[in-house]
C-alpha cells in the first residue's frame, strides 16, 4: 500500500490493512526460513567434508627428484 493511500485511510478513520494479513508477508517469511535452513546445511556439509579423515590424502602421479 502506497503511502498517500495511508495517510488518505487515517483522515477518514479507515482502517488499513496489517503487513500479517496479506499472503505475500507469510510467502517471505517461508522463503528466509528455508533460505537460512540452506545455508546452515551448506554450511555443515562443508564443516564435516574439512574435518574428514582423508582430507590429506592425495594422488601422486609422478614423483620428481627436486632437491
């Protein structure tokens, strides 16, 4: 709602509509719950793949005799 429609509805003793009342309020709320689920499973995954027990291990090619 625009704000000169606000201010049109409080000098005619209207009431306006609540942000809660509209669907659009509880769409966003859903979408920043599931977004922050997300990124907190994001960021776990990635916690647990940098605490595995092979992180150090590694494939070696070809061994070069570099002194």
């Amino acid at each position: 709602m625009a704000w000169g429609q606000k201010v049109y509805l409080a000098l005619n003793n209207l009431k306006a509509r609540d942000v809660t009342a509209q669907p659009l309020f509880f769409l966003a709320l859903v979408a920043v719950i599931v977004g922050v689920q997300l990124f907190l499973a994001g960021f776990l995954a990635e916690m647990i793949s940098l605490s595995g027990a092979r992180r150090n291990d590694y494939l070696v090619r070809e061994k070069l005799n570099i002194k």
